[in-house]
C-alpha cells in the first residue's frame, strides 16, 4: 500500500497495474478491497501521466471484471429457477 505513494513514479505506476491482478483476490475482504479501491480512487491526482494513465486502465479493467462476474451470477440465478 505504500508503494502508491512512493516517490519514485514507476513504483507508483506498477502498484497501479497490479491492482488488476491482486485486487480479485481480497473481494472477500471488504474492509481490505474498499481500502484498496479508495487507494486507487486517490492515485487519480497523481502528477506523472503514466501513473494516471495506469490507474485509468485498472479501473476499467476491475469494471469489466465486475460486470462479467455480475454477469454470470445472474446466468447462474436463471439456471437455478429453470
């Protein structure tokens, strides 16, 4: 979590990237996941561009994550009243 402010841009940048694969894994974790989407929501005042660029493609990419997994419950649902 400290690597979303560290001082060194790309350091920032790679934490931002990460999120995609490593925030999946803490969903259970609700106090944890919103920590980590707050963190995000934060880095979007970063001043390098790359960062902000990092940051908005982890958000859309946990987006569309979201809506497949979203999604299929409702795909699931349906299967079950049928």
């Amino acid at each position: 979590m400290e690597c979303s402010k560290d001082k060194v841009s790309a350091v920032r940048r790679e934490f931002a990237s990460t999120m995609t694969v490593i925030k999946p894994y803490f969903d259970t974790e609700v106090d944890l996941s919103l920590e980590l989407m707050d963190i995000l929501t934060q880095m979007n005042n970063d001043p390098d561009k790359d960062v902000l660029e990092a940051v908005e493609h982890t958000d859309f990419d946990l987006l569309q994550k979201r809506k497949k997994n979203k999604g299929n419950a409702s795909e699931e649902k349906q299967k079950q009243e049928y």
